[in-house]
C-alpha cells in the first residue's frame, strides 16, 4: 500500500526552556489533526492522549565505522510500532530531552530505510529561553548545538527580557544559525503552521525555505565556537571532484559540521544538483532547472564549529571547472 | 499422509481456507496448544479468535482487550488460550472464550515481544526488563542497556535470551539464581531466535547482518549481504537450517556439522515481487513457510526445494505466518487486515 509518509516534528531546547508548554498547545489546540508524540518524561504533558508514548533516548552508534554515525534506535523501534495501529495521525512530534544532542535525532531519518519509509523529518524546532540563553551557553554545548540544528527558533519567554536583552540573545542565535528562523513567543504561543509541516528537510524546498540563503558573507567570530558559514562559486563544479572533496570533508570534520546544504551548478547539467546534510550523512537529488541566461551560481550553507572559511571556499574552488 | 509440493493440485488452486478482512493490522497470529484455535493480535486492540477448523463457523468478533495495538502474541503454554502484549503496556492471558486476565501492567511501556515454552512459562519483554511468568509467579529480569527487543527461551526452558544494543543477555530463570551471561556485538540487535536444539542464539541487526553465537564455545559468527534489517528467523524442528527473511527467495543458513562458516547459505523458491517480511519454519517437517512484504506467501520444501505459492500478492505486507501443532495449517496475517487460515491437506 503506497502511504504518504508521515511528517515528524523535532522540539528541542534547554531544560525550562517551554517544550512541554509548546507540546501542550500542540495537542489541546483545535487544528482537526491528531498528533502522536514522543517525550521523555511520561506524565509531565497535561493532556490525556493515548498516542503519547514515552522513550528512553537510546543512542546507538552505527556499526559501520563512522563515529558520529549515532541514532536513536527507540526511535525506530516506536514508529514500526506506531505503524501497527489502526488509528492513523497527521504527525508525529518528538520531543528531545533538554540536554539532548539532536544529531540522533536527525540522523535517524536519514539511516533506517523503513523510518524512511514511512515517515519525512519535517523540522527541528527549538526553543530558547530569552532570559537564561546566556548562561546556559556557559553550561556546555547543548544550548548552542540546538541552536545550530535548529530550522525554526522560538526565542522564548521575551516577556521576561528586555528588548536590549532580546536584541542580544538574537545576534548570537543569528551567529550560530543564520538560517533558521527567529520567533519570538511568550508562554510558548506561536501560530502552529509556522512550526509544524515546514518541509526543513525537503531537497525541493531548500531554496524557498531558507530567504537568507542567497545572501553570501559570514561573520568573525571566534573559530571555535558555532556559527554559520556560506560559500559560493561562479563557475561549474566537477561533479567527480566535488564528491570526493565533499567526502573527505565529512569524513574528517563530520563531528565538527551539524548541518550543510547546497545548491550546485553541476558542469553540463541543465537542472540545479541540491543536498543537506546532518554531520556525514547526506541526501542529495536534482533540483529545478537553471533558467536559459540565469547566473549558475553554486551556493552551501555550513553550520558548525571550527570552520575555516577561507579553506573550505579553497576546496570548493578546487572542484571548480577551469 | 504427507505435504507432497510435488502434488498437481498445489498448481491448479489455491489451498482452501478461512479468509476475513478486518479493519486494522494484523501484528501478530498463533494456533493454541491443542490446535483447535487460531487467534490474530491486531492494531485496534482486538484478540480475534477463530476455530482451525475451516469449515466450522465463524466466531464473532469480541470487543478490544488492549487500549492500543496489540504487539504481540503466543499461544498460551498453559492452556488452550492465548497471551497478547500491546503497546498499552498489559501482557494478557486471553481464554480461548476470549476473556482477558493481565499478567503484567506496565503503563507507558510497551509490551513488545512475547516467548512461551512448553514448560508453561511465558516470557515477555517492556521497555529495558523481561518478564517471565509461571505457576502464576512473575518475575523480573533486567534492566537491559537498552529497550529489548527481541526475547526467547532456551530449549529447555531453564533460560531466556535478550537482545538489545550491544548483544544479547542470557538468564537462568531458575531457582538458583546465576549471574546473566553476555553476548557481546556491537550495534543495535532487532531480532532472536534461539535454536530448537538449544545450542546456537541468532540476532538481526540493524546494520542487515545476521549475528550467531555458538553457545558451547561462546564464539560467534556473522552474515552479511542482505539489503534490509533481517526481522524474522525461523530455525527447522531439527535445528539444521536457520530461515531469514528480508531475501526475495527462501534462504537458510545450514547449521548441521560444522556449522555455516564459509559456506553459502541454501536459496530456493520463486522470487516474490518484494522481499520476505515473514519466515515460519514446520513445526516437524522439512517445509518453510516465507510471507513477502508484497503480499505472496510460498511454501518451500526444504529436500526437493520444491516451492508452491499460496497467496498471490496483492500488495500488503504478510506481518504474521504461524503452523498449526499438527503442521497442517497455516494462519496468515497482512498489515491491511487480512486474516487467512490455510488447510494445506491435498
């Protein structure tokens, strides 16, 4: 039976920072949809549903040699599971502990062909605590490392920051992710089309889902921390070197790079060749056509800690046509 | 009287049978001990009951015993009922009247995977822990590193097997209490089978491998080259040929001798439009049952590696095959609801 796959939504942020609040008004909200959803702590979501199933995070790495080749085999496990029931839902939501890396999370759509099968990561959501982002940027990577996954941003609880206070959470959300789009919310109150079936992860909305993406440039932070980086190039790619450049790329600095997407004018093709990318595991598929008299410029997208901008647009430039 | 594929008749029809569609999943089937019922565990909740007998009339459809799907189900070892798990955390022993008794009740778990031995004892598995029940007594075994995911008994029934990321843990389920034992593989295992001659534990992994201990020397083995997660293994009544799924023909790794160790494993039957979703060796004789994610189901002869087809496909995936103890039929589930019991006397 051809099913349509189901979107699954990500909510990630930092402990207190308004996921279950989020969740909440998810499932009590009068959309006509019926959402499964998958949290950590049974019991802590106030709404009654019997499509909430409660997971253990448990990562596993793959056996095929790739250290950050992590997923979430519960994951797996409970959308085969979720496929057994009669009762059929719009969406599934997971919800991502408060120190959780989302690469499992991601990652997992990427690695399990039945998981592929049957459903389509839709979006990373994730919510940010205007008021404690700061300190809990101090307390470790995860509060960056969701901001650098993330596809949609709820900068949370503004009604207990000031606006200088805002402005300033937002510049350093913008210096880890420029991509992602920034929404202000109080008590979590967001309009829900602007963060479910949002299409983040879909190669044919790469373009028009990202309004930042053709604007090059990047910012001069420190290296080490997470930021955001684009490239370009004006004249073809190789399509054989830039696999291997590419390859390599992930191969060594996968750890390093949490999402990457490009859009290339690939030597000779008449249609753009799009990917994305979480860590080393990679999508990628032909997109639109170039229009005839269109400038065929090739354009990825980095987010991801110690990037060199300058060596990564020499490895592009490499795999360029002479 | 004997299964005979060479027979003209298994060319001209299709075996008679019982066929009914319902309105949900099948996830799981099973004859009961005596052989007189087969029940399906589907995705409303439901334990459907009916007579093996084809012919004799159709009992009606009783109400949902789990809150969700059910996920699992055996026959009962102690009666001539059934034991179902679901995904709302009861483990249930099901009367042959259809009426439910719970054993476990695990709220906000899911009670997966279920194992009974002849001995009476049930084994079942929810989130990290195993259960097992006997004489009404339920204990508990684990946590495991992980959500197991597969679970079986040992041939005589002293012990249990579980896999989870990692390998595989055995218990003694004894009196004497001993220390589990451990299996170590790396990676997430998704699927056990303990072979009926007690000496060998198979897992598939979530990387398409098969792993196999050799319990006597602790050393294991792997098989590779299968081009998706290998869910279903079925090992002979003689414990000499190991069927897997997730192949487009019967394959069966030979156990006999010296073991399957640079040797190919033994492929037959027609290619199915898919891959193999379901593997169910005969309970006595040399036959295989094999269900395809397309919807055929074949009959191989392991001997003559003669095969017949028993359902055409017609697109969904077989999600449940299980013999009869007499090893004369055949219950067939598919995840569009289709219920088939086949009476493969010619």
């Amino acid at each position: 039976m051809a099913q349509a796959q189901v979107p699954v939504t990500v909510l990630t942020g930092y402990l207190g920072a308004g996921k279950t609040t989020l969740l909440n008004r998810i499932l009590s909200e009068q959309h006509g949809k019926k959402y499964a959803v998958i949290v950590n702590e049974f019991g802590e979501l106030g709404v009654d549903n019997d499509l909430v199933v409660n997971a253990d995070e448990e990562v596993f790495e793959m056996n095929n040699g790739c250290i950050c080749c992590t997923v979430r085999g519960d994951l797996i496990r409970i959308i085969e599971g979720l496929m057994k029931r009669k009762d059929k839902f719009d969406g599934i939501l997971v919800e991502t502990t408060g120190l959780a890396d989302p690469g499992p999370v991601a990652q997992t759509f990427f690695t399990d062909d039945e998981v592929k099968a049957r459903t389509r990561l839709d979006a990373i959501v994730t919510v940010v605590d205007a008021k404690h982002f700061f300190g809990q940027l101090g307390q470790g990577t995860e509060a960056e490392e969701q901001v650098a996954f993330a596809d949609v941003i709820l900068l949370n609880k503004t009604d207990l920051a000031s606006e200088d206070e805002l402005k300033k959470v937002e510049d350093r959300i913008r210096s880890i992710n420029r991509y992602a789009r920034v929404i202000r919310t109080q008590k979590s109150q967001v309009e829900l089309d602007a963060i479910l079936d949002k299409g983040a992860f879909d190669l044919k909305r790469i373009l028009e889902f990202e309004p930042d993406f053709l604007h090059s440039g990047h910012s001069h932070d420190h290296e080490e921390e997470v930021r955001s980086v684009s490239i370009t190039a004006d004249r073809p790619v190789d399509p054989d070197r830039f696999q291997k450049w590419m390859g390599a790329l992930l191969q060594l600095r996968g750890p390093d790079i949490f999402r990457s997407k490009g859009i290339l004018a690939i030597d000779g093709a008449p249609r753009r060749y799009v990917y994305q990318g979480v860590h080393m595991m990679m999508d990628s598929d032909w997109g639109t056509p170039w229009k005839d008299g269109e400038k065929r410029t090739s354009k990825l997208v980095f987010i991801g800690r110690n990037l060199d901008v300058e060596n990564l647009q020499r490895g592009l430039d490499d795999c360029l046509k002479s | 009287m004997k299964l005979d594929l060479a027979n003209p008749a298994w060319l001209q029809t299709l075996p008679p049978g019982r066929s009914l569609g319902v309105d949900a999943p099948a996830a799981a089937c099973a004859f009961s001990t005596d052989g007189s019922r087969v029940a399906f565990g589907l995705g409303d909740g439901r334990v459907r009951i009916l007579p093996a007998d084809i012919a004799a009339p159709e009992t009606p459809a009783a109400e949902p015993l789990h809150g969700g799907a059910v996920l699992a189900l055996v026959a009962d070892p102690a009666g001539d009922g059934f034991v179902s798990g679901g995904d709302d955390g009861r483990l249930l022993r099901v009367a042959a009247d259809g009426t439910a008794s719970e054993l476990v009740n695990q709220k906000g778990r899911w009670v997966e995977h279920l194992a009974a031995h002849r001995s009476g004892a049930i084994a079942a598995s929810a989130s990290k822990t195993a259960f097992v029940v006997k004489d009404g007594e339920v204990r508990e075994f684990g946590p495991h590193p992980s959500t197991v995911a597969g679970i079986d008994f040992s041939k005589d029934g002293s012990r249990i097997a579980c896999a989870h990321y990692g390998g595989v843990t055995v218990w003694s389920i004894g009196n004497v209490v001993l220390p589990p034992r451990r299996f170590a593989w790396r990676g997430s295992h998704v699927a056990l089978k303990w072979s009926t001659d007690g000496k060998f534990i198979a897992t598939g992994t979530q990387e398409n491998d098969i792993h196999v201990w050799r319990m006597a020397q602790a050393t294991d083995m792997r098989m590779q080259g299968y081009p998706a997660k290998v869910k279903s293994l079925s090992w002979t009544a003689d414990a000499r040929f190991l069927f897997t799924s997730a192949q487009p023909v019967f394959t069966a790794w030979p156990f006999a001798g010296k073991g399957p160790e640079g040797k190919p494993p033994l492929q037959f039957g027609d290619e199915g439009a898919g891959l193999m979703s379901v593997v169910a060796a005969h309970p006595s004789a040399e036959f295989v049952a094999g269900g395809y994610d397309s919807g055929e189901l074949q009959l191989g002869d392991l001997k003559t590696r003669r095969s017949v087809v028993l359902r055409m496909s017609d697109g969904a995936a077989i999600t449940c095959l299980a013999w009869s103890p007499d090893g004369w039929k055949l219950a067939v589930g598919t995840d569009a609801g289709a219920l088939q019991v086949l009476d493969l006397k010619r």
